[in-house]
C-alpha cells in the first residue's frame, strides 16, 4: 500500500497542471449529488415508514424537504433521484416496518442493523429485486425467513445475525436462490435442522456463518473455495473433513463448542491460507498427528476442552521472524510429559493457555525468549521446580497463572522487572520464604493470589505499591506478625483473605472508607441467588480477543464476592467499628480467633449476605437489626459469650445454630422457652476422639479445678475449639481468658 501511494502521489505531481480542472470536475458531479431531490413517491415511502418507527435520538429528525444530500443515512442516484442506499445503522430504532418501505424498486444496499425492530422480516422485502445487499442484524426480528427474499437474485449479501428469536429449518432456497451471494450470516439466531445441500455447492459463496444456532447433524465439507466459515456452537456431530475445496482460500475456520469425535486429521495442515482456527469445545481425542505442522500465516489456534492427549506437540506451526503464532491454547486436554522446548521458539507468541493438562517437569528455562508474551497459564498441571528467573524476559507479561502445581522454591526479587502484570497467580503449591521487598515494583498488580503454599514472614510495604489491587488472598500460610494499619486502604480492593495463618496482635482501626467496593455495591438483587454463596471462590476468566492479524486484546473478568476475610488467625482485641459499617460488604468472616468487646449496630451493612464471627470471645447482646439484613443468607455466631434474650419476632429461626455454645443466651423457642442450641457442647464431648490431644484432655481437668463456672462453661467450647491445634496454640488460647499456661498443670 505505501508503494501505490507513492506513485500515486508522483503522478499528480508530474500532472499537476490538469488536476485542477480534474478536481472541478469532481466538485461539480458532487454538487448535483447534493442538489437532487429524492424521487416523489419514494419520498412518501419512507416518510411512512417514519411514522411507524419510534425514534427516541431523534435520528430521522432531517427527513425534511426534498433534497437527498439532507437525509440522515439515504443516498440517491444522481440523476434521477431515486434512492439506492439506506444506512441506518444503530440509530435506536424500533417498532414495526410500514409496507409501503418496500416501495424502492431502486433499492441496492439495506442496512438496519443495531436496532430493535420487533416484528417479523417483512415478505414484502422480496420485492426490492434489485437489492445486492441486505443487513438486519442484530434487531429483535421474530419468526422465519420469509420465502419472497428467493425473489433477490442480485444479492451478494444477506446478514441477519443477532435476532435470537429468527429460526426454524435453515430453508434450502439460500443455497441457490442467487448466484452472486459471497456472503450468508445467520449467526447468533434460533435456526433448527441441517445445512442445506444446496449450499454446499453454491460457487460464489465466500463467507459463511451460522454459528450460535441449534443446527445438527454430520459437520458436512463444502465443495466452494470458502474464505470464512463459522459453524461454532450449534449440535454438529461426526469427525473433522479437510476441507480440500478450500486448502488456499480458508482464513477463518470455527467449529468450536460441537460434538465431534475423533482425531484431528493431518490434512488440516494443507489449509496454508489459515489465520484462526478453533476447534475447542468438542469431543476430539488421541494425540496430534506429528504431520500436523500449519503454516506461518496461522495466528490463533485453539484447541482446548477437548479429549487430546499424549505429548504436546514439539512443533505445531511455522514461525517466521514476521509470522507467527499469537495464540496457542491447548488447555482443558489430556496432555502429558514435559513442556518441549520448541514452544518456546514461537518468538510472536502473545498468549499461551496449557493449564488443566497433565504436565510434568520443569517450565522452561527459555520461555523469557518469548518477549511478546502477555498471557501464560500453566495452571492445574503437576509442574514442578521453582519459577525460572529468566520468565522476566517476558516483560510485557499483563498474567502470570501458574497455580495448582508442585512448584516449589522461593518467589523470586528479580520479578519486579514484570512491572506491566496485572495478575499473579501462585496459589496450591509449595513456594515457601518472604513477599521479597522488591516486589513493590509490580505496581500494576491487580489480582494476586499466593494462597496455599508455604509462606512466612510479617507482611511488608511491597503490597502498599499495588496500589490497583482488587484481590488479595495470602490464605493458608504461615504468615505472622501483626496485621499493618495499611491493610485496608485500597480503593479498588474488592476481596481480601488473609485466613488461616499465625497473624496475632489487633484488627487495625484504620481507613475504612478507602476502598470503593467496600462502601458502595451496586444492586445486590440483581445477582442469581444460586451465586450468592460462593464467597471464597475467585473466578478470573482471562480472554483474549482478536483486533487484527497481529494484535491481541486481553481483558479479564472477575468473579468474587465483595469481602474480608480473616479467620483462622490468632487475633485478639475488639473488631473496629468501621468494619461494621461497610455498606457494600457482602461477606465477612472472623471466626476462629479470640475477639472480644460486643458487636456493634449493623444496619449500615446493607450488602451483607454471609457474616460468620463464631468461635471468638465476643459478649453483650446479639444486635437486634440483624434480622432486617434482607440479603443475609449465612450467619454464624456460635461458640462466644453473647448473653440476653431474643425474640422469636426477629426472625433467626432462618439461621438455624447460629447461636449454639452461647450459655448466657436466650433464643425464644416456638414454645416461648429457651431453644437448647444456646447451650454448651456437653462436657467430654470433645475428648471422644480417639485423636484427641493428651495435653489438651489433662489441661482440662486440671483447670476445672481452678476456674469458675462461667469460665469452665468457656473453657467447654474452647477446647472443642482447640482440638486438634498444636499444644503452644491451645496454650495462647487458654491464657487469653485465665491469664495461666496449660504447661504448669
């Protein structure tokens, strides 16, 4: 192109002295274009299909006077006036279509895409026979395709995707009613059956699409040079053809989310013209045939949640200093052995998807080679080693997913060069030591989860940096220290766990008005109320999107509750009122530390769906709004020291034991007495465990001696509390009410 445009440009120079009268020319033939009047009677028809159509933005307000140049989206032949073209593209328009539109006998081009007309095509449209394009797309156009669109024997193109209520048997007269149609869109609709065969052998077809249908039976081969086909998420069954009519013109191949069986045949590699290929989502199986080797022009070659299995190929595409693969997704298989080393000379790479397979062995050492990189998942395989430190030569890195592995070692400093990650995701494996210091340097982080490894150490300044974090989860480690008072000052933060570790000392009293989510959710009610419970589950959906032939777009999605948690620690003290004040909270759970002081009003927590503050020393009265937390669906006070009465009127009979182990309390009954859950696990319960500590058992007994009522009936749930815990926890958790060790009994 920058060649034509350079010659082009000489040219006019070398002519200079007659492109002015050319340009005049030019000007004048454009001046009649914008001087004609619209044809009378066409005028009227479109005036009438005005007046049935409703109009909110108001984008057929120039519809006046005559002249044509002045009407929104209408183009008119020169001469004579008559209209040729409609383009009204996303206008919001909607309602129904007057029968008298179809009166534009000189009708070539038809765009109402991007409204919402709700009634049936109009059969009438089959009288505009000089139509060569049509395009209805995404509207709310209701029924079947009308049989009088069989009268458009000029049409090269006829889109009508989007209508998800347009269906019924695909009709056979759309494989042979016009031999000039290159281009057939019926994607994203209802439409019933199998393709045609008519359509099979229709020579001018180019570029067809009928994915998101419920279309069925055998994937057929087509017997045209197809340059785009789509026929992902229908019901297609049987095994891959090759495609032989199209092995140099296919450059978009879709058959994703099907069901077929079978291998994936060598032949496919014959395609040399291919750009994408998605073959995800079926029931494909064996290994990939080592002749399977496609050309440099594939860029996107998805092959994942299938029944793949074997080794992963050492080579599945020419690459090129220029070409290449962008995206290699073969996640969701049967993959087995080492990662080959050849991937990592697919110098293009953008993305690389292999997580849920059966991997083993180490990540390679050279897959920093890979500089484009700004996706790697690895996830849910059984890799092992430790993080290669030459990963940081992928400097462009926006997600790093390599949880659920066996890898082991110690986060390395050197990552802070991955100053662009958004997401870091190391969790359920075996990487012990420090956050290193250095890592303030991944600024952008955003999602970060280290849960389930081997961590240790206080948490440092580096997570203050992250300024952008929306999810933090450092659950099930060994994390001690006090918590800092910086911890929840995120403005974007969104979900943060920091469960299951050996944090001590007091909640921090600090900001609670920073973070966003905290404060103000949006409509709860909108969320299914099968989602509603899901609290400890992150869900990141990483999507790449195809913008062009050498560029990918990567966004993610994140799916978790708005929430803290911070059970399983050893914290002490009273929780701050701030925390109890968080509209936009939907879950938060401090169970299982040794809390005390009483809870405050919750009427602020609007969101609040889960709260579960059980096994702590929290005393005084249950707050007695909690009832009126209309999206509350779990609640768990069990196991304090709340005393006092509630009444039946408050509602808690939908929280059944939510108030076991709380000897001083009253929960009215049906029968007006106390309801038995408030009282204590019975005494020697919690040693019939075989596996019951000795320690524990005999500290018991030995304290019964010295403690006085209210504290024994403590003392009953705590052990049951304790059970199970290391001897030096159990004797903190004693000594936090008697001010005594276990040791000395």
């Amino acid at each position: 192109m920058g060649k034509k445009r350079v010659l082009a440009y000489w040219t006019c120079k070398a002519l200079k002295l007659h492109v002015v009268p050319l340009i005049l020319v030019i000007l004048l033939s454009s001046m009649v274009s914008q001087s004609v009047d619209i044809d009378s009677d066409e005028k009227g028809s479109l005036l009438l299909f005005k007046s049935w159509v409703q109009d909110p933005s108001r984008s057929l307000s120039s519809w006046v006077g005559s002249n044509c140049s002045n009407w929104t989206g209408i183009t008119c032949e020169n001469q004579t006036g008559h209209v040729v073209s409609i383009n009204l593209v996303n206008m919001n328009l909607s309602g129904q279509i007057h029968p008298n539109f179809c009166k534009l006998p000189f009708l070539e081009q038809l765009v109402l895409s991007q409204n919402n007309f709700t009634c049936p095509i109009p059969s009438c449209f089959g009288n505009m026979q000089n139509l060569k394009s049509l395009n209805l797309s995404h509207n709310r156009f209701h029924g079947i395709l009308p049989n009088t669109l069989m009268r458009l024997s000029q049409l090269t193109e006829l889109v009508v995707s989007g209508n998800k209520d347009l269906g019924g048997i695909v009709p056979r007269w759309v494989g042979n009613f016009s031999t000039k149609l290159e281009k057939l869109a019926l994607d994203s609709n209802s439409f019933l059956g199998e393709i045609p065969e008519e359509l099979l052998h229709l020579e001018s077809l180019k570029h067809l699409d009928f994915g998101n249908n419920n279309l069925s039976g055998s994937l057929p081969d087509f017997h045209q040079p197809l340059v785009f086909l789509n026929l992902g998420s229908n019901r297609f069954s049987g095994t891959l053809p090759c495609f032989s009519a199209s092995v140099q013109s296919l450059s978009v191949l879709n058959v994703a989310n099907n069901a077929l069986v079978g291998g994936i045949p060598s032949c496919m590699a014959s395609l040399t013209s291919l750009t994408l290929l998605n073959l995800s989502f079926n029931h494909l199986a064996y290994k990939i045939p080592p002749r399977l080797v496609f050309s440099e022009k594939l860029f996107v070659l998805d092959l994942s949640n299938n029944d793949l299995s074997g080794p992963l190929p050492s080579k599945i595409a020419v690459t090129t200093d220029k070409s290449g693969l962008l995206l290699l997704d073969l996640s969701h298989n049967r993959f087995s052995g080492e990662i080959p080393l050849k991937i990592t000379e697919l110098k293009s790479l953008q993305a690389l998807f292999l997580s849920h397979n059966l991997l083993v062995g180490e990540i390679p050492a050279r897959i920093g080679n890979l500089t484009y990189l700004q996706v790697i998942d690895l996830s849910h395989n059984s890799l092992t080693g430790s993080i290669p430190l030459n990963i940081v030569g992928c400097f462009q890195l926006l997600a790093l997913k390599l949880n659920d592995n066996n890898l082991s070692g110690e986060i390395q400093p050197e990552l802070d060069a991955l100053d662009g990650l958004k997401i870091l995701d190391i969790s359920n494996n075996k990487i012990s030591g420090e956050i290193p210091l250095t890592l303030a340097g991944c600024k952008s982080l955003e999602i970060v989860d280290f849960s389930s490894n081997h961590l240790s150490g206080m948490l440092n300044d580096a997570i203050t940096k992250w300024t952008s974090l929306r999810y933090l989860s450092l659950a099930h480690n060994n994390f001690n220290g006090s918590l800092p008072s910086w911890l929840f000052t995120f403005e974007a933060i969104q979900m943060m766990d920091l469960s299951e570790n050996k944090f001590s000392g007091f909640l921090p009293d600090g900001n609670f008005n920073t973070s966003l989510n905290f404060n103000n959710r949006g409509d709860i009610s909108k969320i299914p109320k099968e989602q509603r419970i899901t609290w400890r589950d992150l869900g990141t959906k990483v999507s790449i999107f195809v913008s062009g032939s050498s560029e990918l777009r990567f966004i993610y999605f994140l799916s978790s509750l708005v929430g803290i948690d911070i059970s399983g620690n050893m914290l002490r003290g009273e929780v701050p009122a701030g925390l109890f004040g968080l509209k936009g909270l939907e879950y938060l759970n401090l169970s299982y530390n040794f809390l005390n002081g009483h809870v405050p009003s919750l009427e602020k927590m609007k969101s609040l769906r889960a709260l579960d503050l059980s096994h702590n020393s929290l005393s005084g009265h249950i707050p007695g709004n909690i009832s009126s937390l209309q999206y509350l669906t779990l609640l768990n006070l069990s196991y304090n020291s709340f005393s006092g009465f509630v009444p039946k009127k408050q509602a808690y009979l939908r929280f059944p034991g939510a108030f076991a182990g709380n000897p001083g309390l009253c929960v009215e009954s049906s029968g007006g007495g106390c309801d038995s859950e408030g009282l204590p696990v019975v005494p020697g319960k919690a040693f019939e465990d075989d596996n019951a500590d000795g320690l524990i058992a005999n500290g018991m007994i030995s304290l019964w001696i010295f403690a006085s009522r209210t504290q024994l009936l403590k003392l009953e749930f705590l052990v049951e509390y304790a059970k199970g815990l290391a001897p030096y926890k159990f004797s903190l958790l004693i000594s936090q009410y008697l001010g005594i060790q276990v040791d000395d009994y």
